[in-house]
C-alpha cells in the first residue's frame, strides 16, 4: 500500500468514525475538509472503500431511506450505497490515531492526521507536534545552508522564491510553537484545577489544547511548506 492511499483509508476511517456516508458525501468531506484531498477523485476513493470492505472496517448499507431505494430503480440508476464503520474499523482507526512515527511529521500525513487531533489523546498530539517541528527546522536549517551556498549564482526572482520557501517553513514552526505552548498550558491548567502536579491527559476532545474563547486569537495560519 502506498503511503498516499494509506493516508486516504486514515481519513475515511476517520470520518465514518463520526457517522455513516455514502461516497458522495465522503469525497465532499475529503475535498472540504481536508484540503490535501482535492486532487482524489471516484476512482481513488471507490478502490479504497471496497479495501476496507474487504478488510472488515466497513460495512455496505442501502440508501437511508425506503422512498429512496424505491426510487432509484424507476430513475434508472443504482440505490446509493451507505458505508458505516465496524467495531473492528474503529479499533483500526484508533490504532492508527495512536501512532507517532515518522510518516505522521511529513506534509500530507500531518495535514491529515491534524484533522483528527479532536479524536487524538493528548500525549500523541504532542509527540506529533513536537516531530513535525523538529522536522521543519531540519528542513529549515538544510534550505538556510543550501541558500548561502548558492545565493550568488541565483538571479533575483529565484532568490525570492527560495526565501519565500523558507518563509512558510519559518512561519508553520511559529505556529506549531503556539499549538505546542497552547497544548502544555491545557495540561498545566488541568493540574493546577486538581490542586496537584499537572497530569497527563489522555482524553480526546474537540478543542484539545487549542486556546479557547476568550484566549488571544491567532492569526497565522500553516503555509505550503517546501519539499
């Protein structure tokens, strides 16, 4: 399995996780969603479904209603099929949410393991956090040395699109430093509500460590990094 259609079954799991869909439904969530999905088309997600089927994490439904799957006979055209998850998907789902290796700090794997931080526990949002930073200011360092070794040579758009790069690079480790600081301080205030050490926080909630209404508001938003 490539690490691309593995990144797609991740994101359909997880959003059958919230409810039952048909296809249409999901590939409207992938593209709006999750924006590294814009690109996936039917014949991407329909392989990717039928495999989780055939793997035991979905199950293949008729159409919500009995008006509808009456109706789609006399229009001439197939009864949508609705795909729920199993018990067993959701403990794969979970499973996957859980792992914290390399592959969750690169760009598109990031993206969308980031939109299910509301369904992540606490201590794997920040080991996924604090790789994705180490990784970019790896990345950041390698674009730095490779600029000053090159800036003579370089004529001046292509200078500019170089520190443009490292621009967006700079500007997503500032905005996973307040993501990081945002997560600590929840735990911090979780301890210090108990009247003890802060402790560590393995529930999943929609805001996680995310500031919340009424906390200084942040403007900066992750960029297009580089490759």
């Amino acid at each position: 399995m490539s690490r691309r259609s593995g990144i797609l079954e991740f994101a359909v799991l997880g959003l059958l996780r919230e409810s039952p869909m048909h296809g249409y439904e999901l590939r409207k969530r992938l593209n709006t969603s999750l924006g590294v999905f814009r690109a996936f088309s039917y014949g991407t997600l329909y392989p990717c479904l039928k495999t989780l089927v055939a793997n035991g994490w979905l199950v293949e439904e008729p159409g919500n209603t009995h008006d509808e799957a009456l109706a789609a006979p006399l229009a001439g055209r197939r009864a949508k099929i609705v795909y729920r998850l199993t018990a067993e998907g959701k403990e794969h789902f979970e499973e996957l949410l859980s792992q914290t290796g390399p592959d969750a700090y690169e760009d598109e794997h990031f993206a969308a393991r980031f939109a299910f931080f509301g369904q992540t526990s606490r201590d794997v949002r920040m080991r996924v956090l604090e790789g994705r930073r180490s990784r970019l200011e790896e990345r950041l360092e390698k674009m730095r040395a490779s600029l000053a070794r090159t800036r003579e040579r370089l004529d001046d758009y292509t200078l500019e699109l170089q520190r443009h790069g490292m621009e967006s690079v700079e500007r997503e480790v500032r905005w996973l430093n307040e993501l990081i600081e945002s997560e600590r301080a929840g735990r911090d205030r979780k301890g210090s509500a108990s009247g003890g050490p802060a402790q560590q926080d393995n529930t999943n909630g929609a805001t996680g460590g995310l500031p919340r209404p009424g906390d200084t508001p942040r403007t900066d938003t992750p960029g297009d990094t580089a490759t």
